[in-house]
C-alpha cells in the first residue's frame, strides 16, 4: 500500500490556496489507490526553530544526550520518520517575502539530518532518501514562473534544492500563480492550476 505525506505550511489555513492543491492532489491519490494520508500542518501546528539542543543531541551519543536535546532528537527522528515511511510526499508552500513560510523552513531543518538523510562521500553530499515521488505545489500573489519576477522566486529554487539534496530528485513542481493581480487572474490561475493537477494525476495513474 502507498503512504502519502501531506506536508502544508501556509499560516492562512482553510484560505491558502497551497494548502487547498496540496491537499486534493494527496486526497486523489488516495481515493485512486486505496492509501494512507499522514498530513503534517505546519501552519496550524508550527515546529520550533531548532536550537543548540537539536544541534548537540543529533550528534551527541543517546546515553549522553540532556532532557532538552532529547526532546528535540526525538522530535526530530518523529519527522524523519514520516519522510521515510511515505511513497509519496505532498507539500504546499506559500511564498513569504520571495522564500517559503518559516514554517516550512523549520520542518527540512529537522529533516536535513546529517548521517540520517544525507551524507558527505569524496565526491560531494549524497541524499539518503531515494525513490519517492514529490509533487510541490508553490502559489504565489504574482507571476514567478516567468518574466521580470523569474530571478525573485527562492521559493521554488530553494525547496527542489533542498528536496534534492536529501535525495528527493522525483519532483513535479504545480504553481498557482499570479492570484493577486486580478479577479479574473485569480480566476484563470485556479483553472491552470486545476489542469495541471488532473495532467499530473493522470501520468501517475
């Protein structure tokens, strides 16, 4: 059986439009196969930005390791976890300021995990985290996926990059776009966006 992981990160709950693709990709799929859906709202349920307690307990031997670093390891290891448990992972990231939620940030933090999800070798990183299909669904106010606003989008650049470097290389990207220029540009970015998915949808089937 699939496991989905459904990761959103908006702080606009029901409203976000990242949240809503992100998840009806997710909820397709399952009603296509029949597949468990583990869903990780960030934005209802932010993570703590990592502190030094996360820093030395990931290193640390576990027989040493502080109350605090425990917490934080564990917590750690809970998200690892489900990254490693899914066939598939979801995840809708809303552009803040050019980047992703800080909330997003917080999560690959935890999950970019030395030794557990990469590892350097003499040639360079290597990801640990092979043979998943990810589908990141980006929205935006304005129009990043081309013209003048193109160089400004670290949102979509930052994320493949991180999925990739932990192994994450199978990634269709979805955007919703543009959705603050106009009603009728929020209107047709929606449609597009709709057909994109049932495209996407339609090549996993």
């Amino acid at each position: 059986m699939t496991n989905i992981l459904l990761v959103t990160s908006s702080p606009r709950g029901p409203q976000s439009l990242s949240t809503r693709f992100a998840r009806d990709i997710a909820e397709s799929l399952s009603a296509r196969s029949g597949c468990t859906i583990i869903e990780r709202d960030l934005g209802a349920a932010p993570l703590p930005h990592i502190t030094a307690a996360y820093i030395g307990g990931r290193i640390a031997p576990p027989e040493t390791r502080t109350p605090e670093q425990i917490v934080a390891v564990d917590l750690a290891q809970s998200l690892v976890d489900e990254v490693q448990a899914a066939d598939v992972i979801v995840i809708g990231s809303g552009m803040i300021n050019f980047g992703p939620p800080t909330q997003l940030k917080a999560w690959f933090d935890y999950i970019t995990w030395p030794g557990v999800t990469f590892r350097y070798e003499a040639t360079g990183p290597m990801g640990l985290l092979p043979h998943k299909k990810v589908y990141l669904v980006t929205a935006t106010g304005g129009v990043f996926s081309e013209g003048r606003n193109a160089p400004f989008d670290f949102q979509t650049s930052y994320l493949t990059h991180l999925l990739g470097f932990i192994g994450l290389t199978d990634i269709e990207v979805i955007r919703v776009e543009g959705t603050l220029i106009s009603p009728d540009a929020a209107n047709a970015a929606i449609a597009s966006t709709e057909a994109t998915i049932r495209a996407a949808l339609e090549r996993a089937a």
